[in-house]
C-alpha cells in the first residue's frame, strides 16, 4: 500500500480553500507542493516562519568579529608599517581604513552562510533527486500530499470523499 | 487575493495562463535556435577568441604590448575594469534594490539583468588580473601566511580594499542569482524529454521540490539576500571610485567620486540592460512580459541617473574653479578644452545631453528611441572613464613630460575581445537558462496580468 494520497488542483486559491476544508475535517495534511511561493498558505497549514535570518545574521557577526582580529594581527600586531603615515598603534587609530574590507566579509560571509544553510535545510544540493510527487507542480499545478500513518484514524475512502469535495483536478496515491 | 489599482498598466500582457508562462519562457531552452543566433553566436565568439589571443600575448609579451607610457601609466586596462564593473551594477540593484521596494516590474527583467551583471563582472576581473602583468602571482593580493616574513598586503590600500569589494560583489551576486535558478531549472527539469537535458537539469535544480516551507525559505533568502546585496552594490562601487579619490591627482582627487560613480554605475548597467533586452524580447518572443511599460521604467532610471551624473560634472567644474586650486582647474580646462576634447564632448554629449531626451514621453516609450539612446549612454560612460583616467595623466606636472594615449591593437584587441567574451556569454544564457524568473512571474499573474486585471 502506498504511503501518501494527493490531490492535485489547478488554480492555487482553490487548493488554499482546499487546504482550509480539508483541516476542517480533521484530516492532518503533511506537505503541500507548488510552482511559486503560494502567500498567506503558511497560516493556513500552521507552519512556522524560517529562522534563516538569524543564521544569516550570526555568521555576519563571527565575520565582522573575524575581519577585525585579522587586520589587527596583520597590520598592528605582526608586521606594523608605516604606511603614508596613517596611525597605527592601536586597532582604534587604523580602524577607519580597515571599514570598507570590514563590511565586504561581514557580507561575504553572511550571504554565502545563509545560502548555504537554505540549501541544506530545503535537501537541495547536487546530485540531489526531486521528491515532487507531480512534474506538473512546477508548472501550473499545486499538489496537497496527505500521510496515511497521520491520519490513522481515517479510511481511504473517508479522505478521498473529502478531497473529491474540493474540487481538485486529479487524485492519486503514491 | 491581492489586488492593483486599475490604473496601473498590466506588466503581462495577452491571454496567460500559468501555464502559458512556462511554456512562452522555456520555448527557447527547449527548441532549436535560429538563424539569427547563429550568426550573432558565431561572430561574438570570433571576437572572444581575438580577444582570447591578445590576453594571452599580453601574458607572454608583458604589458609592454600595450600603449603605455611613463606618464599614462593607466589606461585602457582600469577604464574598461570601471565600464564593466559599472555595467555589472545594473543587475544586483534591479533584483535587490527594487525587491526591497517590492516594485513587481523587476521580475520580468531580474534574472537577464542578473546574468549581464555576472558575465560584466567577470569582464571586469579579468583587467586588474592582467595589468599585474604577472598573472601568476595574482594570489598575492590574498593575505596568504608566506615566506616573506610573514609580510601582509596592506589594507589601507583601496586596491586592496578592491580586492574584496569585487570578489564579494561577484560571489554574491552568483549565488543570489543561483537561489533564483534553482526553481526554475526544475520546471525545465520535469518538463525535458531528451535524457541528456533532464540528467543535466536534474543536477543545476539541485533536486527542488517546491513544497510549503522551501519556498517559505526562499522568499525569506531572497529578502536577506537583497537587504545585504543592496549596501554591497553602493559600496563596491564607491570603493572603485576610491581607487582615485584617495590619490593625489588633479582631477582624480575629489570628494565628490563615490556617489557620482555610483549614479554612473547605475546609468550604464541600466542602458546595458535596455539594449540587451530589447533585442531579447524580440529574438526570444517576449513581448508579452517585457513590455514598453518595463523599458519606460528603466528609461526613468536611466534620466534620473543620467541626470545624477551631469549634476555631478557641472559641479566638479565648479569646485575646480571655486576651490582656487590652479592644478585642479587646469586639469579641468584641459579636459574640456585640451588635446582630448573631443573625448570629453563625447562623454558630455551621450551622458548628458541625449539621454534628456527621455523627459518626453513618446521617446520614452519607443523602443527603437530607447535602444539608440541605450547605446549612446553605453559610449558615453566608456568615454567618462577615459577622460578620467587619461586627461587626468596625460599632462605631468612637467611639461616635458606631457603625452597621449595610442593604443595598440593589443589594447583595442583585448577591449573588443571582452565585449565578445560577454555577448558569447549571454547568448549561451539565453539558449540553456531560463531567461525570465518564471515562477515568480506567476505570483503576479493574478494582479498584474492584462486578462485577470480586466475581470475586476
């Protein structure tokens, strides 16, 4: 017996009152596929917002931290040089020109961090194989995958009259 | 539902479905190409490959192939690193800046102008790395630990500071226009037939699903992506611009440069942009997604920026003569008046004068008008960056050392070659990438398309 039952619909406002139908009824839905971001779906299937915006902002702060020990130890510590006489005893005195390469990591390594991280988090990687239940869900259709260990409590036929009712364009399983 | 304003003109236009969005965009990877890409293919890469073999006679000979002299010791090699660095502004501020403004009209022309930016920056990379004229020490400018004591390069250095603006800008750039790939190579991807494209789509998509909390990823991605990329443009350009402010040159020497090199950057990308995509929206059939409406709204960015700019030649001229420094004022009137002047009138004429024309809207919205004044700009700034550099050179605080500028057919060679490189580049994008960012363009479909905004 296959895991999963689908509904897949052709207009993503019709799979959103699906979607909100379907809850009513007590079924729980596991995932819900689509071709662009579908707005307003994740207060209907009750997902939380991603954090990645906090990684993005830890790895710009190690590399802030990183780029101002770095040209501390190059330019104050190891091998101080006079250099058209600018300062440089202490990190304070020099700090205005070490700014713009300051800024640069911090958005180096803030961006490619976070990217990073989206792309673990979401499975997407090289070499990675899609998992979209439909090809047409990255085109013009939206799919709503229902688990059948989650909703033990209900028979196939229960789900499958209750998904008819939503009008989707096919039903299948897989 | 969200919905627009009826006043505001469609940015889709015709009868479009979801549907017809993926196929209109993927009709050029999946078809054959025509006749007319062959022909413009074949003669970019014949540029590239006289560009490629000047590169590699520069590598070999040294730069003494070039036509510098002791006096213009910096010439074609840093204009042509600033035009197309200035060239590769456009796209980053298209997806980043105007996703901030959440103008939906980028999101017909993000993803090309985010590959023109690409390709302009690695056109512009290539300069510094062949002006060291020993390539192979290009590692040098990384604070590598090495036999030297350990001896560091200097960050006080705004070359160095160079280093890392570009290397950033271009590294992020990549990956912000990758995230916005990945998506899209997997509709291709589900749609091949031939196994050879659906085993190479498979990988570039990386294995995207498109399910509920990825694109909740995504979207949040791309804001953060553009909340960073939106200072880094501002930034990497002001710190090129700082490659000659913090000199002491007549003429280089101004307070004035990171903000007027800026609008300058802004300018040329956005006029690389129109021309690029104007012959696009005809080759490829797109007319229904790059309206006249999107080339009326880079026309505006292009005489707001355009405007910038000329504001801020008039007051170069002004604080030249109003400081009462008589090396900056000379450095000024020679400019305009000197051996190179027809240089500078080029510059003014193009940057300042035509693109006012814009102020009018018939012009605005025609295109074949947008396409030749695009051009225009494009000269005009390549020009700026000659002026800058040269006339600020060429004549010496003594007199018997003043000079011109010749450049050789290695100069010309490599300068023409990276303009090839460039347009093999895009076109091998316009055949294998999507050329529009087309499922985002569905997100707006339903409040920016001519058939559903006629509904309401």
């Amino acid at each position: 017996m296959s895991k999963a039952i689908y509904a897949l619909y052709n207009d993503d406002e019709v799979m959103v009152d699906g979607a909100k139908s379907i809850l009513s009824k007590n079924i729980r839905i596991k995932d819900v596929y689509s071709p662009f971001p579908v707005h307003g779906l994740e207060n209907v299937l009750g997902i939380k917002w991603t954090r990645l915006a906090i990684t993005a902002f830890l790895y710009g702060l190690t590399a802030l931290t990183l780029a101002l020990i770095g040209m501390w130890f190059f330019m104050i510590q190891d091998w101080p040089m006079n250099i058209g006489g600018k300062p440089n005893d202490f990190l304070y005195q020099n700090l205005p020109a070490f700014i713009p390469i300051t800024f640069e990591f911090t958005v180096l390594c803030a961006a490619h961090g976070m990217a990073i991280t989206y792309l673990i988090r979401n499975k997407t990687l090289p070499g990675m194989k899609a998992r979209n239940p439909h090809p047409r869900t990255t085109d013009d259709h939206f799919c709503i995958e229902i688990d059948r260990a989650e909703n033990a409590g209900m028979s196939d036929d229960e789900i499958r009259t209750v998904l008819q009712e939503t009008n989707p364009v096919e039903i299948f399983e897989k | 539902m969200q919905r627009e304003s009826a006043i505001r003109e469609p940015l889709i236009l015709g009868d479009k479905s979801y549907h017809d969005i993926t196929e209109d965009v993927c009709a050029p990877v999946e078809g054959k190409a025509n006749k007319y890409w062959y022909i413009v293919f074949s003669i970019s890469v014949m540029v590239a490959l006289w560009g490629v073999g000047c590169i590699l006679y520069t590598i070999g000979r040294g730069i003494g192939t070039w036509g510098l002299n002791t006096t213009v010791d910096w010439a074609w090699d840093i204009t042509n690193f600033v035009w197309w660095v200035g060239i590769g502004h456009a796209g980053t501020l298209i997806s980043a800046v105007l996703l901030l403004f959440r103008q939906k009209w980028r999101m017909a022309i993000n993803r090309s102008a985010e590959a023109m930016t690409i390709f302009a920056v690695i056109m512009a990379a290539l300069f510094p790395g062949i002006h060291m004229g020993r390539i192979w020490m290009a590692y040098w400018v990384f604070p590598l630990p090495n036999q030297f004591g350990s001896l560091w390069v200097n960050f006080n250095s705004p070359l160095l500071w160079d280093v890392f603006a570009i290397s950033t800008y271009f590294s992020v750039s990549l990956v912000f226009w990758y995230i916005g790939l990945i998506p899209d190579f997997a509709t291709i991807r589900d749609r091949a037939v031939k196994p050879i494209s659906k085993m190479a789509y498979s990988v570039l998509s990386f294995g995207w699903t498109g399910n509920a909390k990825a694109w909740i990823r995504f979207e949040e991605v791309s804001l953060v992506l553009a909340g960073l990329a939106t200072p880094l443009v501002f930034s990497v350009h002001s710190i090129v611009s700082m490659d000659f402010a913090t000199s002491v040159i007549p003429g280089w020497h101004t307070t004035i440069f990171p903000p007027y090199f800026v609008a300058g950057a802004i300018f040329s990308g956005f006029a690389m942009v129109q021309t690029l995509l104007l012959i696009a929206r005809k080759v490829l059939s797109l007319e229904s997604y790059i309206t006249v409406q999107h080339a009326e709204y880079m026309n505006i960015v292009i005489v707001i920026t355009g405007s910038m700019v000329g504001v801020a030649y008039l007051s170069e001229l002004f604080i030249s003569w109003y400081s009462g420094v008589e090396y900056e004022g000379y450095a000024f009137m020679n400019r305009a008046t000197g051996p190179y002047w027809w240089a500078y009138w080029s510059m003014m004429t193009c940057n300042v004068i035509t693109p006012q024309l814009f102020w009018f809207k018939k012009i605005r919205r025609s295109l074949i008008a947008s396409f030749v004044l695009s051009i225009f700009v494009n000269i005009g700034m390549w020009f700026e960056r000659f002026v800058i550099i040269v006339t600020s050179l060429h004549r010496d605080y003594i007199p018997s050392s003043w000079s011109m500028f010749h450049p050789t057919f290695v100069d010309i060679g490599i300068f023409l070659g990276t303009i090839g490189i460039f347009f093999t580049l895009f076109l091998l994008f316009s055949r294998f990438f999507p050329v529009l960012a087309l499922n985002e363009l569905k997100s707006i479909l339903k409040s920016s398309g001519e058939n559903y905004k006629k509904q309401h």
